[in-house]
DNA sequence: CACAATTAAATTGCGCACAACTAAATGGCG
DNA sequence: CGCCATTTAGTTGTGCGCAATTTAATTGTG
C-alpha cells in the first residue's frame, strides 16, 4: 500500500525519493571508500594512511606549520590532528614543537625524513590517476562539482544547526 | 606517455603533480565529510546515523535481508555491519535472526518501530537537495560521474593489490 | 593590575571502516 | 561416513572524524 510502485514516468512518490536519495548519497559515500582503498594500496609503500598524506602534502606545499593553519587547510580539528600527528611523529617525519611566541601554538615542522618522503611521493598522483581512468580535464570537472557540492553543504550545515531555524 | 604532463602551458613539475594531486583527493575527501554533516544535522530527528540511514534505506527498499546481502548492497563487511545491527537492535528498529535454513545467516528484519520510521524518513531527501543547491539533472549527473569512478576504483584496487605489479 | 573572554591543543567518548582472525555451520569429495 | 574447504557472522585491533570537554596561554577591558 504505502509500496511504491512508479506510475510510468509519475511525479515521485514517497518510495521513490527514499530509492533516488540513496542512490544519491550511497554513489558519494561508496566513492569515498573506493578511492580510500586505492589509496590505501599506493601508500602502503609509504607506510601512512590517506589523511596522513594529506598532511604530507600539505607541509610539502607549504612548509612548516601550527596546527591550527593545517586544520584549516584539512579542514579537520585538533580532535583529528592530535593523534594523527603523533603517529606521523612516531613515524619519524614530522616533529611537534611548542611555538617560542605563543605558547598555546605547536608548529609542525617536516623531520629530514619527511622531506624525504616526497621524492618517493611524486609516483602517487600519476597512479591514483592512471587508477580512475578518467583524463585530467575530466577530473578538474568533477573536482570543480565537488568543491561546489562541499560549499553548498557547509553553508546548509551552518543555517540548518539545530536552534537556527 | 608515460607521463601526461601538458607541456602545452604549464610544464608541471612534479610539485604541481603533487599540488593537483591534494586537490583532487582532498575533494573528494571533503565533498564526502559535508555531506556526512548534513546528514547527521537532519538525521539527529530520527535518532540515527548516516550509515545507520543507509542500511535502513535497503531494509525499506528491499525488505528482510540476511546480512550477507546487505553487505552486498552497501559494500560493507560484518566488522562493520555487526556492531552497527547491535546498536540498531538496541534503538528497537530491527531485530535479527539466525535462520533456520542455515543456522550460519542471520537475517535482519524491520520491527513494527523500523517499519513506521520510514514515514518521518521521506522528508530527509528534500533537505538533502536542498541543501547542495543542485537540481535533480545535476544531482544525477554527478552520481553517475561517481558511480562511474567507483567501479573504475574498485577494479583497480584488485590489479593494484600488493604482489600484482 | 586583575579578571573575564577568547584562543589553541589535547583529551575523552562514540561510531564507522577495514584488515586479520576466530567460531560455527554447510557442502563436497574420497 | 568422515574429513576438509568454504561460507557466514562475529571479534579484535588500528585509525579516522567529530562533538564535547579540559587545560593552558593570551587578549581585552575596566
């Protein structure tokens, strides 16, 4: 009764916008653990997980920072980053340290090692990429819908937090 | 071509390789932790995650199913699946049951609770859509952009598993 | 100067994802 | 029939993501 059932080309039931969500937001979240997979394959070699990479990338790019400036890059927070810093600490390619001018701070500077790694970093792309099939242009399209999708959604997620309606 | 470098304009060195490499991983990476806070934000009504929506979502559709098949359906294994059914078990909206065909399944079925959630669930959707400021044309183009690079992923994670190369 | 508000990290707690392993039931094959 | 490989769930351990809280340093204000 409360069975969908489409009508030919009916102006969508109930059923079907609960079958047309999931197809939308499962496709996101099953790409999202596919490319963490083959990410989790290219970087074994490296020894660090997939955001441990983003981290690297990021000091890599932009030198040394403080915590703070590299959650805002990730956009992830200490929460995150603490632990995940530790590990890559443990690892032997980043050290912590305690900003001399405010103490509250803590630069993360990339160890010897860690620049190292970049060398052996640079094959990464090329196979991440050789692994989609896509081609570079189509690539910046999608990256160009998702970065679109991600601002959209973090607007939402500001005016639809509970108590601002 | 080994190396698709465009040599038109930019040369990209292989510091550019890894400046495209953060963007178009971080993309997706971000794309999919948004869209996982919208979730949570209008799933915080029905008392339910974003994973938890997602195996109710197949229970609706699909009706009882032995975990095996959800997993299937989800691309989720039962580490995953196991303690995620304990917890919605616990929340009263399904129950599960060793068969008695094959006393190894267990099948997950919808409790009269799980069964009338799914009426306060078809507003979900709608907030969803909103909330990426995209139209249904859109939405489904860039779903099938994703479902497109996932199966392309999941290929390659087999061929590019360790012993392979 | 004293004291409240703000800021930066870290910590705690919960849930998800996944690899590796265990336990139990089933099916096949000699 | 008896044994072994396979199948299905569950368990364990590690790491990520995020909300909420804590601690310490800094800033702002009277």
């Amino acid at each position: 009764m409360t069975t969908p059932a489409p009508t030919d080309q009916a102006p969508a039931s109930q059923g079907d916008w609960l079958r047309l969500d999931q197809q939308i937001c499962f496709s996101l979240h099953a790409a999202s653990r596919a490319f963490n997979g083959v990410y989790r394959v290219v970087l074994k070699d490296l020894g660090i997980t997939y955001p441990q990479y983003l981290v690297m990338l990021a000091l890599w790019e932009h030198g040394d920072l403080p915590v703070k400036k590299l959650g805002e890059h990730l956009r992830l927070d200490s929460g995150t980053l603490s632990p995940l810093l530790k590990r890559l600490e443990a690892a032997g390619l980043v050290r912590r340290e305690r900003s001399a001018r405010d103490e509250r701070s803590v630069e993360v500077r990339l160890t010897e090692q860690g620049v190292a790694l970049r060398e052996r970093a640079v094959q990464v792309p090329r196979r991440i990429t050789a692994s989609t099939g896509f081609d570079i242009e189509e690539i910046r399209e999608l990256r160009t819908r998702l970065d679109q999708l991600t601002s959209m959604l973090d607007a939402a997620a500001l005016t639809e937090t509970p108590g601002c309606e």
